[in-house]
C-alpha cells in the first residue's frame, strides 16, 4: 500500500495542486467507464538517426536529406489513447500544428489505429514557439469534445517540455506530466508519474491532460491492414482563419533561435602503455594528476 496526492478539487478546479492530502492507494474495484474522447497532440520531427546539418542561415538546419517521422513520445501518447480506447470505447483524434507534410506522421498514427486526423497547415506557423503552438491547439480544441488529451512530454528536435502544460492551462483543465501508468474510473483518473527518486500518484477529474514517459507502454507496429484503412481515414486540413484565429490573438514568439553551433570535435583518444598492469594504473594516474589535474 502506497500514498496518493488527491488534489482539491473544491479549491481549484484546474487540479492544480495549491492544496493537497494524502490517501491510501487501496485496490478499487473496476467499474465501467463511459465511452472516451481522446485527443493526441502530435509532432513530427527529424529521425534520431538522421544526420543533422546546420543550414547556411545559422539558425535552422538542412532538411534535404532528412527522414521525418512521429516524434516518439508522441508514439507512446497514441498507443496509450489506443489502449484505453479498446478497454473503455470512444475514439482518438491526432490534432497536429505544421506543414503539408506533416500528415504522414498523421497518416502511421491512424495505421496504428486512430480514427481520424486534424492538421493545422498555415503559413503564418512558421516560426512559432511552443507558447504559440500551445495557444493555437486550445483554441482548435476549445470547440472539440474530449474527455482526454494525450501528448508526449515533449518533443526530441526543441525539448522545450511547453505544449502540452501550455495547451492544458490554456483550456483551464488539470495537467498531469511524465505518466507511466493511468487509469480511468468513474470520470477520474489516476496516474502514476516518474519524479526524482521515485513515483508519485496523482488522481483527477477528467477531462484532463497528461504527458507520457518512457516505461508507459510498447507502441505497437502499423498493420498491413491498418496501413491499407488509413488511407481511406480522414485528415482535416485547417488554417488559422478556418478556426477563428489571426496573428494578433496568437502573438508573437517569446522565443527565438538566435544561432545554431555543433558541439565541439571531441580530441583522440590516449593509448595508455606500459609492461605491466601497474605500470599502466601508475601511468595513468600521473596523467589525472598532473596533466588532467582531477586528482
């Protein structure tokens, strides 16, 4: 038996945790949820194994060359809104801000299993901070139906951490970050989220937003089937007119990339010689001590 933060939700409707308790974690019974409307936030970003070239600008980089997929923790995100979709019923929505081609890592979440995608493609995104992208995905889903919201922690080109609390406080709904186990009962979920040196327990009122971390799930491989339906699944196309926003209501960045540098070169390595072992554990901590200066 463990304990459990329970948030006061009398206090603060937005579950934030200004006043809190402790409650044992006892077993619950399972007790049949209704049907969830489930949103994942997606971002497509470059592969982890893609090469990464800074661009003639200084502050973008090349793009020739480089392999697009769905940004990873957003594929834990959309196995999870699966798994709960098959245990409870409802349906998962991919809502994504960015460029046309955007909608192919839209395209292998609804292989996945997905029901349907909304790609927000204007212009004027380019250019946009996670503050910006936050303001635009509340807005979108200020006039969708949802129960929960699903998003990665965050997104591995920027790891800025920023659009998926931003677009929580935005909505004025609870915020739960770095989930590795959830469960919904009765309108509320509990979930277990990753802190330092351990795990705490949180439990909330849906609808809600939480933040996957790695240890969530397995996400699962597109089908052949799978693949084959989600061509015939639907992708809405937006810009920001189509959902009642212009420029001057999002702002402008508060952020910007002022310059983009490569790590330094690392130097060669030192063969460290010797005829015995202990010539070498002697030679070696001459060099830590007298050239490394570290002991």
């Amino acid at each position: 038996m463990s304990l459990i933060r329970q948030s006061s939700v009398a206090e603060t409707k937005r579950g934030v945790l200004q006043r809190s308790h402790f409650i044992q974690d006892e077993p619950r019974k399972k007790r049949k949820v209704k049907r969830v409307e489930i949103i994942v936030l997606l971002k497509q970003v470059p592969t982890t194994e893609s090469s990464i070239g800074i661009a003639d600008d200084g502050v973008s980089i090349k793009t020739d060359d480089i392999k697009w997929v769905m940004n990873p923790y957003d594929e834990f995100a959309v196995e999870e809104a699966l798994q709960i979709k098959e245990a409870h019923g409802g349906s998962v929505t991919i809502i994504s801000v960015g460029p046309e081609k955007t909608a192919e890592a839209i395209r292998t979440a609804l292989a996945m299993g997905a029901d349907k995608g909304v790609l927000v493609n204007d212009p004027a995104v380019s250019g946009y901070d996670g503050l910006n992208i936050a303001r635009i995905l509340a807005a979108m889903l200020k006039e969708t139906p949802f129960d929960l919201i699903i998003a990665g922690q965050r997104a591995v080109d920027d790891d800025n951490f920023q659009v998926g609390p931003a677009t929580a406080e935005f909505l004025d709904i609870p915020h739960i970050s770095m989930v590795i186990k959830q469960e919904i009962t009765d309108s509320k979920i509990r979930c277990h989220r990753t802190i330092d040196g351990g795990t705490a327990i949180l439990e909330a009122p849906l609808p809600i937003l939480f933040t996957t971390q790695r240890g969530l799930n397995e996400p699962r491989y597109a089908s052949l089937p799978g693949i084959m339906k989600a061509k015939k699944k639907p992708i809405d196309i937006k810009t920001l007119s189509d959902i009642g926003l212009d420029t001057a209501q999002i702002g402008k960045p508060l952020t910007r990339i002022v310059t983009m540098k490569p790590p330094p070169e690392r130097k060669g390595g030192r063969m460290i010689t010797g005829d015995s072992a202990q010539a070498k554990a002697a030679e070696l901590i001459k060099i830590l001590h007298e050239e490394a200066k570290v002991i």
